[in-house]
C-alpha cells in the first residue's frame, strides 16, 4: 500500500499547485502561441474555451494518469532493494527511463490539451510515440540478450538511447511513416508482437493474465479514441469526453503493461 501512497500525494501535491496556477490564469497566458490546425478541424469533441488556461479541461485534467502511473513506477524503483531474479530488477535504468517518459507524457500532453498549441503538440507525440515504442524495446532488449547478442546493461542502455531518439524523431517529422494514427497502431502492434513473443518461450514464465488484461483495456481505450475523434457520441460541454478515459485506460494500460515484466520468472 506505501508504494502507492507516497506516489498519490505527490501526484496531489502537483495537481494542487496546478490547480492554483488556473486560479489566476486564463487563456491570454497562450497569447503568441500557434495554435495547432487540426483543433480547427474538430478533432476532439470536447469544446474548446478558448478564454481559459485551461482550454479543454477533460483532456487536459484526464492525463494525471500519466503522471501518476510514473511517479509510482519512479518511487518503486528508488525503494526497490538490488534483486536478481529478472532482467528488469537487475537493470533499474529502465525503469527510471520508462517512469521519467510518463512523466514528459503527463507534461506534454497536459499542456497541449490546456493550450491547444503545436508546440506542446510535439510534446505530447514524444511520449504517444515513445510508450508503446519502449515496452518493445524492452521486450527486444531481452531478446537481444537470450541471442547473446548484446550484455544485459548494453540492451537497457540501447533501449532508453533508441526510444527516447526515435520518439523524439517521430514527434518532430525527422522519420515520417504515413501519418500519426498507422504509426502509433504500428508502434503498438510491435510492442504487442514482442511482448508476445517472450511469453510463448517455454524458458520464461510471465503472469500472462496482464498482458490479455491490457490487451482488452487497449481496444476498449482504442475504440474511445476513435469514438470521439469522429463525433460519433459527442457532447461538447459534458464531463464525459471519450479522449478523456483514453488517458485514463492508457496510463492504466501503461503501468501494467510494465509490471508484466517485473513478473518474469526463469523455469
């Protein structure tokens, strides 16, 4: 219980200095960024206040998942003792590199939502790219190890340089696949092919329930997104926003996700 406890108050703690930072705001702070063109085209259902800060306060408000889900996993690693029995125990630069993406996650997409900038926009797609792109990385690296091909400290290090690198190179159009949506789906079929793959070997064994879990709560978040991107159900003014339990499913999804890692066993 401690190790979510510590983690919600300091999640709180940044929310609270958030929420007295919109106190005193309002959406001239924004005055000279550009705005991203494609809210112009109605891409989120939810209404945009442009007077406020806080502009769309559902999406914006959603993505403390994010930042909560990486603070845990940030406070577990710090208070983890060294342990040897999994590849992600003995690496803890990994997870170190996974939490501190949640958090620029948490950072650029709750911006980009409060401001409706491309700015923060780029932001926002560092850490949409960057996720799904690091769990199979981590799954990779493993593989990468069993081949022999690399040492266990040269893969975590390859798998935080790589993420972080094509992330940010993906989020800026320095590598460009299509567009945004057959891209992150690209992303996310390989984690899920990798990941995959490490649990059908008979050497290993993982709590298989997790990785089905978040499959299922994945499509569920997929089909919220897509939902709401295309007004299928959509009340502007309402609490209720589709994009909004989109974070919340993937910040879940993205903790879990993680912790079936820390779940390997050796048979």
């Amino acid at each position: 219980m401690r190790a979510f406890k510590v983690p919600f108050f300091i999640t709180t703690a940044i929310v609270l200095l958030i929420i007295v930072a919109n106190h005193f705001l309002d959406g001239r702070f924004w005055n000279g960024w550009q705005i991203e063109p494609s809210i112009f085209e109605g891409c989120f259902c939810e209404h945009n206040y442009m007077e406020r800060f806080i502009r769309q306060p559902m999406n914006t408000w959603s993505n403390v998942a994010f930042l909560f889900s990486g603070v845990i996993i940030l406070y577990q690693t710090a208070n983890r003792k060294h342990e040897n029995n999994n590849y992600l125990k003995r690496q803890k630069i990994i997870s170190v590199g996974y939490g501190i993406l949640l958090c620029i996650l948490f950072c650029g997409s709750f911006l980009f939502h409060a401001s409706l900038t491309t700015f923060f926009g780029i932001t926002d797609m560092i850490g949409t790219y960057g996720i799904p792109l690091f769990i199979a990385m981590i799954a990779i690296s493993r593989i990468l190890v069993y081949k022999n091909i690399l040492t266990e400290k040269h893969a975590a290090i390859a798998c935080i340089i790589i993420t972080y690198m094509i992330g940010f190179a993906l989020a800026v159009h320095w590598i460009i696949f299509i567009n945004m949506i057959i891209t992150f789906a690209g992303l996310l079929l390989l984690a899920a092919a990798t990941s995959f793959y490490l649990l059908t070997r008979k050497d290993l064994k993982f709590d298989k329930r997790l990785f089905y879990g978040n499959t299922i709560m994945l499509l569920l978040a997929c089909l919220l997104w897509i939902i709401d991107h295309n007004n299928i159900i959509c009340d502007p003014d309402s609490v209720i926003q589709g994009h909004s339990f989109w974070h919340v499913l993937n910040g879940i999804v993205a903790y879990y996700m993680f912790q079936l890692f820390y779940t390997e066993q050796t048979t």
